[in-house]
C-alpha cells in the first residue's frame, strides 16, 4: 500500500495535466461534460 500511495500520486497528476489541456485547448461543453464539472 506504501509502494502505491506515490503511483496513485502521480496518476492523480497526470489526469489533473490533461484534464487542464483539455480545459485549455479545447473548452468545449462536451469537454466539461465528459468530466462531469
């Protein structure tokens, strides 16, 4: 649980980076929608 605490971590980081491209490039209401903000 230890060895996965900084994957789930990083993993975290990486779906926060495309979420905000995605947000950035494409500020679509489907975009929005598809990640239910």
């Amino acid at each position: 649980m230890i060895l996965s605490l900084p994957l789930a971590v990083t993993d975290a980081r990486v779906r926060g980076i495309r979420l905000h491209r995605a947000l950035t490039v494409k500020p679509k209401p489907l975009t929005w929608m598809s990640h239910g903000a």
